[in-house]
C-alpha cells in the first residue's frame, strides 16, 4: 500500500512493491536502458536501497531496476512512485515514459492507453551528485539509492480520473466549513460528469461539470453540521470520498482522511483551534542502519511511539518531505509535523547550481499538493541553513516563499537559520526558527546566546513573531560513558548539555517551540567523516538502533513537565 488506507474502491490498484532485479554496470561506465546484461544483477526489496546489499553499501552510481505486470485489458492507467533515489527515467516495455528528480517527492506517470497483456516497467536510477541535481549533495545525512518509497499501477476505468481534492477547513462561532478544490485530469477529449463529494456526514454535488484535456479545477465548500476538531489530544480523522458520475455510472473515485482545525499566529504564540500551542518534539531524518531511507511502516511507529514515551508532540521532518505513511501515522497518532523541503546547508555558489531553481519548485510544488491534507502538518518549512545573510540569498527565499504562499494559504511559513550575526528573511515568514548549538559549538550560556540573538533579529523583522528554537543538541558516541570527567561525546556530557538547554528554553518568556537535534544518530556522506565519528551524525538521543542514550531520560523528565496546550 502508498497510504495506510485505501485510497480507491472503483479504481483498481495493483501493489508492485517485492523484489525488483537490480542491474549495475561495471566500474567506470554508465548505464543504458538497453544495457541489462552489461553489469551484475542481484535482487533488491521495494520499498528499499541498494546500500542493503552487502555489496552495494557504499555505491554511488547508476543502475537499472526492473519488474513486471500484467493488465487484464487494455484502458488508461497510472504507475505512482511515490519515491525513488534520487534521479530516475521510466522505461515501459523499452519506451521512455517518465523522468524525475528528487528521492523524497511522489511522481505518476500516465498511460492513455495500456495494452492488455505483460508488461516490463524498468527504471534507471542515479544517486550521484554533480550536475545531475542542485539537491542531493554531499550532505551531513546519506543520499541512498534505489526506489525507496511503494510503487503501484492504477488501471482506471476511462482517461479520466479525480488527481486530488484539497481541503481547507475554518471554523467561525462554533461552526465548521470546509473549502474543497477538486482537480479532475483528462487525458482524452472533451467528457461531461458530476463529481460527488461526501465528508463528515455532508454531501455536496458539481453537476455537468465539462473536463477538457488536461485539468479542470471545481470548487467547492460544505458545513457539517458537528465535528470534533483535530489536535494532538484529540485527533479525530473523516474520511473524504470523492467520485465521478457519466450516466449514473461512477467512473472513478478517489478517498482521503481530514482533521477538522486551524493554524494561525497571534503575536508570539502558534495557536492550533485558536489555543496556544507550545511545541515540543524531535528533527528525525528517514535513516536506519537496517533499511536506509526506506523504513518499514512498523520502524515508523516504534519511533513515534517512543516519541510519546518521552512526552513528545511535535516532529520536523528534516531536511525534506517524509514519507506520507509516515504523515498518516502522525495524523492517526496526534503529532503535529513541520515538513520541510529539500535543501540543506547550501552555501550562495551551492544556490547558484543551475538546476536548483527548478528542483527547488518541483519539490515545493510536489510536496504541498501531495501533502495538504495532513491536519498534522501545521507549517511549510524551507530552505534549512542555506544563504539567508545576502541579498542574493534572500531574494531565492522570496522567490521560494511567495510559490509556498500561491500553493497553500491556510498554513504559516517558515524555515531554520543559522545566520545568526545577519539574516535578511526574518521579515519574511511568519514563525521564526533558529538553529543554537550552545554548549556544543560555543561555551555559550544558552540564555545569553538566544537573548543575543534576539537582541540582532526582532529590529529586523523577527519580534511580534513567535520564535521556534528549531535545533539544538549535543553527540554522543554510543556506550561511550566518562562519568567523572564528562568529556565531549560522552553520554554523561550530552545528557548535561540537554539538561542545561531545556531548563533554559522552556523558562525563556520568547520560545513558542523546542526540537530537539535529534532523534536518532543517522548515517552520512563520507566527505563528513572527519567531522562525524563513526561516519555518523551522532547527535541522536536513541543510537541508530533506537537504544536510549542517558540523554533519553533527560528529554523524557523535561518535556513531562510541560503543559504543551498553554506552556503552564
């Protein structure tokens, strides 16, 4: 499955997730579509990654993956990938059908007429970094390879099919509304249908609606007559169904899951359903020595589970969009998410790459209308610790945050900076995050180095906004104890250094939010060796096991503290 519930009841949808052959090529070449034999083929599990492979598990490369399926009968189709790693062509029985960039954005790819009969889908997949993407680099996290996230083909009933319904809900004096925007994609001529759509008890009709070629946008809104609204105490999901009528025959369908609430800013405070809201939680990368970035959905729920074990409501998805079962989880579960897109760290001439425009917009675009639904996200976040300290930089965060605003109005916008002595964007966005390493990076009091920060950033645009320390944190290698002495990397240390910060932050008057860097130690680049025992980001409090660290009671203690509805 792409999602943890079905999506279609009309449609029919074929899993084509199993072991796929893997083919790479030999050292020093690249690899062709029509090149299968040229290289080793070993078999790889989908969802998952190459690194898997004893073999593999420093590849950066090229290679070929393939599988097979059979159509009953001919008609229109879609293959949904809804992740491969990280730059990828989609060849249909030797034809060139797709092409897209970016390990953590889903993708279709659309077949007006499919053949009845067996059919080879074969992908050629890149990890590499260079030219090919302005976005998997070099990173201080580990840019697998392979198709990381479910695939599966739709076999639609005719070239006409529901992309998606978007739905914004507001409430007013006790009274909930619901804004729809339906999208129907036709891939053929003209057809006229009614869309019905059913949510929270209410139904509400688009009559003869005319879908030409390509998309056909339909608006519409609807009142429940009662509703219990979604937040982390209560998160109350509604299934949305939507279908496509031509002769009292439904065509098509297409079903999701809404939360009821709203996200707004009032001064220095987030307000969820009108209520403060203080945010308490963990930056978590999609890492696990065991399956990379494709993690099983159990994995998931073990780590949210522990997420709450430690008096958690919050996770920011970092450096980029997670995958939506993921997303589903946190709706079912009530953990409110600040999901990102992908980027990390980019210096200006890093900003300069002559695809990063494209990507970056690709992404944003991809993520928001794939996402939307989610009541758990709460926030768009971008561009983490790139170049917001030149005007040259600050005019691409602009260019970014404006496409943001089009793609979604309903939520705020905002992003981490480490541009702590100057930051150009702090006017720009409507919660403020900050990336502070006191006591790690700098011998710092973290009250003097956040009170410092604020003394450079509210004249700039930052005060009247509430300011979220986005990251923090201490390492710890792993069963490396110096309980008297209590060096760096130690476990003792790093629970000290948390300790310190968390008593500081959450007595601080300014911060709206905590999340802590991070959840888990995670893998990177090997170009971040010498900076990363263990070629590990070891910052985690659990191990890339999920093992506690002495840090994990610490941050359990701490956030047990909090009232999170009202911070008292």
């Amino acid at each position: 499955m792409t999602r943890l519930f079905d999506q279609h009841r009309m449609r029919h949808c074929t899993s084509l997730n199993g072991e796929w052959e893997y083919a790479f090529p030999a050292t020093g070449t690249k690899i062709a579509a029509d090149q299968w034999d040229s290289g080793d083929v070993e078999r790889v599990p989908v969802p998952g990654v190459w690194e898997m492979l004893p073999s593999r598990v420093n590849y950066r490369g090229q290679a070929l993956a393939r599988t097979a399926f059979v159509a009953s009968k001919s008609g229109p189709a879609r293959l949904v990938f809804k992740g491969v790693s990280h730059t990828v062509t989609v060849y249909l029985d030797g034809v060139e059908v797709g092409h897209h960039h970016n390990a953590f954005t889903p993708f279709a790819v659309e077949l007006p007429e499919l053949a009845e009969g067996t059919h080879e889908l074969l992908l050629c997949i890149s990890n590499e970094h260079g030219d090919i993407s302005a976005l998997h680099v070099p990173n201080d996290y580990y840019n697998y390879g392979g198709v990381s996230r479910p695939v599966e083909i739709q076999f639609l009933q005719r070239p006409l099919f529901i992309r998606h319904v978007h739905v914004t809900t507001t409430e007013s004096q006790g009274q909930w509304q619901a804004e729809l925007v339906a999208v129907v994609r036709n891939l053929a001529d003209t057809a006229t249908v009614d869309l019905t759509l059913q949510l929270a008890g209410t139904t509400v009709e688009a009559k003869q609606v005319v879908c030409g070629q390509g998309d056909t946008v339909i608006p519409l809104q609807l009142m429940p007559p009662s509703v219990t609204p979604w937040s982390p105490e209560t998160p109350q999901l509604y299934p949305l169904m939507a279908s496509l009528t031509d002769d009292d025959a439904v065509v098509d369908d297409w079903i999701d899951r809404v939360g009821f609430r709203t996200v707004t800013t009032d001064g220095e405070a987030v307000l969820l359903n009108g209520k403060p809201l203080f945010m308490v939680g963990f930056n978590r990368h999609e890492d696990h020595p065991d399956f990379g970035c494709a993690i099983p959905v159990e994995v998931m729920r073990q780590d949210l589970r522990l997420f709450r074990e430690m008096n958690c409501n919050a996770v920011r998805t970092c450096h980029y969009p997670n995958d939506e079962r993921f997303l589903d989880l946190c709706d079912e579960m009530g953990f409110v998410v600040w999901e990102e897109n992908h980027a990390r760290g980019f210096a200006i001439e890093q900003m300069r790459h002559p695809r990063f425009h494209d990507q970056c917009e690709s992404c944003n675009e991809e993520m928001v209308r794939e996402h939307f639904n989610h009541p758990s996200i709460v926030m768009w976040g971008l561009l983490n610790e790139c170049e917001s300290g030149t005007e040259e930089g600050a005019a691409m965060y602009q260019e970014q945050i404006d496409q943001l605003r089009v793609l979604d109005s309903s939520r705020p916008i905002t992003f981490a900076s480490c541009r702590h002595a100057k930051d150009l964007c702090q006017g720009m966005i409507d919660i403020c995050g900050w990336n502070i390493y006191s006591r790690w990076y700098s011998d710092m009091h973290p009250k003097d180095d956040l009170d410092a920060l604020i003394g450079r950033m509210d004249p700039v645009g930052m005060a009247g906004k509430p300011l979220i320390v986005s990251e923090f944190g201490a390492g710890a290698i792993p069963g490396f104890h110096d309980p008297i002495r209590r060096g760096k990397w130690s476990e003792e240390r790093q629970a000290d250094i948390l300790a310190e910060l968390l008593e500081t932050y959450q007595a601080h008057p300014r911060v709206g939010g905590l999340f802590i860097w991070q959840f888990c130690d995670v893998r990177v680049d090997d170009a971040w060796s010498m900076r990363r025992p263990r070629t590990m980001n070891n910052k985690g409090i659990v191990d890339e096991h999920r093992r506690p660290k002495l840090a994990y009671e610490v941050v359990k203690q701490c956030f047990g503290l909090i009232d999170s509805s009202t911070r008292t």
